[in-house]
C-alpha cells in the first residue's frame, strides 16, 4: 500500500533476505571478506554466527550471487533439528543429486560422484548450511566427513556453517575437535550501530528509488536504533509499520513518535505483553520517557524473530523434501523405462 503513496518501485523492507539489499556495515563487510577468504582457500570449514535477524542469510545469499557459476556449483540447506541420515539427504536435494537407495552408502556414494563429476569440469562444490545449530552432533561429524572426499589431495566440498550464537559453544563440545581443527576462519556477526542504522534504512530506500520521500528526521532514527538494537530483521519489521502508518495518515516526514506508535501497534498485536506507564502505554503512545530500558520492546521482536525463522525453516525443509521426491520418482521411472 504505501509503495504506491511513496512512489516506490518496491518493498524496502522485505522480510526475506535479498542480496541486491545487500548492505555493507562494518560487521558486514568484515564477514563477507571471511567467506570470499573461505572461497579462495578452497578447503575446510568457515563458520559464521550472529542473533537472530542479524543479516546471516543475506550475507550468505550475497556471496553466492557474485560467483561465477561456470566455477562454482553451490548448494544450501536449511537445518531444522536434522540428524546424520537426514542432513546427507538434504545435501544431496540442495545439489540437484538423485538418490536411487535409500541407504547411507547409496547417499554417500551418489554425493561423492556429483563432487567427482563436479571436479572434472574444474567447478568447485560450496555448501551452506544455515541456522547450523539446529544440527545434531552426529549430523556434523557427517558433514566432516564429507569434506574427507578428494581427488589428488585436493577437496571436492567446502562448507559454510551460519548459526546462531549457541552454535559457537556447540563447535568447542569435545566430540567436534576433528571438525574444529578444519575451520579455517570463523566471525560473530553483530549489530549494527547508530549511524549504521540510518544508512541502512536509507540505502534500502534509495535501492528502491526514493529520493528523499519519505524523509525520517533524527529523532526518528533514534527510536529505530533504540528500539530495535540495530538488529536488521526488527529494522525492516519496524519501518514497514511505520511507512504503512506514514501513508494512511499522508505524512511525508516521520518523526520520533510515529515510530513510537507503530512500535505500540506490533507490539498490541503480539497480545500478552503489558509493558510499564512510562514505556509504551497504548497505541500512538508518545510519551516515552528517555533513557529507558529497551528490554521490553526487544522481547517483542524476538517473538517476531523466532516466529519468521521457524516459518522459513518449515518452508525450506518442506520444498528439499518434495523436489527429493520428484527426483526419486524421476529415478525409479528411468530404471523401470531401462528395463523395459
């Protein structure tokens, strides 16, 4: 709706991750150069965490944009709580690999000869696994051991683990020092800052080309950054309130208070949450009292985080399963059409 009353040519604040919004804060930047150092090193394990909405999954998505396709093969998998037997079968599916057997020596051998055949045409296979905390131990040590196929001592899988932060004391558990001793780098991406969360929200809507409308004043930014922690996901969730509000009220500049009162809609509509007089009382509350504790308007956006992950993760897992489905039929009607 307001894309239209603010000329623009689309949505600023998507919730998916895109890579052409890619932006590059300092955090950012430093670890996109972690993995395009992963990438040339050719071998091992880059791990990558971050909190929930940090911009893991952009970065992730940005990197593999900018390959060059004729030299690179990737494949991704999103892990929702994935065991050893499971995980080798969604790495296969995110290749585009047919499984004829549904046994762990068929997956592997059907995996090794996609990165064999891979290798042959002088393309090197990357793997991302997102939110990798979610997988077992025993899951892991197989992704170890995928990275153990070579030819003529050069590996065939590299893989990229982005986690959540509890996926950092997951990798020191003793039973990981094998996989530990193979990652090559590793970064905590964090939040970003003040200044930081202007420029973003300003280069996410030039990309989509406004030019100065709507404006934000200062103080609105303040809120935004208070407000969210400069966590990206909350920032986008939060101006997309506050542009909707923007236009159905025909304002052009936004200020402090509008982004108090869509702050107090999100957080209406969450429903359970009854937060102090002094913080946020009621819809189009403006009456914040300055320096105060943003803990509770953090939790409101860790209930939205949560909520779009595990969303996202259902999402993906399901479409792995079913386009493995579709190669296993494709599988079994070429055996039957050979015998006949």
């Amino acid at each position: 709706m307001y894309r239209q009353f603010y000329k623009l040519t689309g949505s600023p604040f998507q919730l998916s991750p895109d890579p052409e919004f890619f932006f590059g804060s300092r955090g950012h930047k430093r670890a996109l150069a972690y993995l395009q150092y992963g990438v040339q090193q050719g071998e091992g394990f880059i791990a990558i965490t971050g909190d929930i909405g940090a911009g893991k999954t952009t970065l992730a998505r940005s990197l593999l944009a900018h390959l060059d396709t004729s030299k690179y093969v990737a494949g991704q998998v999103v892990s929702t709580q994935m065991d050893a037997g499971d995980v080798l079968r969604s790495v296969a599916a995110s290749f585009g690999v047919t499984i004829k057997g549904r046994d762990k020596a068929s997956i592997l051998f059907a995996i090794e000869g996609f990165l064999t055949m891979a290798a042959m045409q002088r393309r090197r296979a990357l793997l991302i696994v997102d939110e990798a905390q979610n997988l077992t131990l025993r899951a892991l040590e197989e992704l170890r051991m995928l990275s153990n196929f070579q030819v003529e001592n050069r590996a065939l899988l590299q893989s990229f683990l982005i986690g959540q932060p509890q996926l950092r004391p997951i990798l020191q558990r003793p039973e990981l020092q094998q996989l530990r001793q193979r990652i090559i780098a590793s970064y905590h991406l964090g939040p970003i800052d003040r200044e930081e969360t202007q420029a973003y929200v300003e280069h996410r809507l030039k990309h989509v080309g406004s030019n100065g409308d709507p404006r934000f004043e200062p103080a609105a930014f303040d809120e935004i950054f208070r407000i969210t922690h400069g966590i990206p996901r909350r920032i986008n969730t939060l101006c997309n309130r506050v542009l909707l509000a923007g236009s159905l009220a025909d304002k052009h500049v936004l200020d402090g208070s509008d982004v108090l009162s869509a702050a107090a809609e999100i957080e209406e509509e969450l429903g359970g949450y009854v937060p102090p007089p002094d913080v946020m009382p009621t819809r189009g509350a403006v009456h914040q009292r300055r320096g105060a504790e943003p803990a509770e308007e953090s939790a409101i956006f860790s209930q939205l985080d949560a909520r779009l992950t595990r969303v996202e993760s259902t999402v993906s897992a399901t479409a792995n399963a079913v386009r493995q489905m579709v190669r296993d039929v494709r599988g079994e009607k070429d055996e039957l059409e050979t015998v006949r």
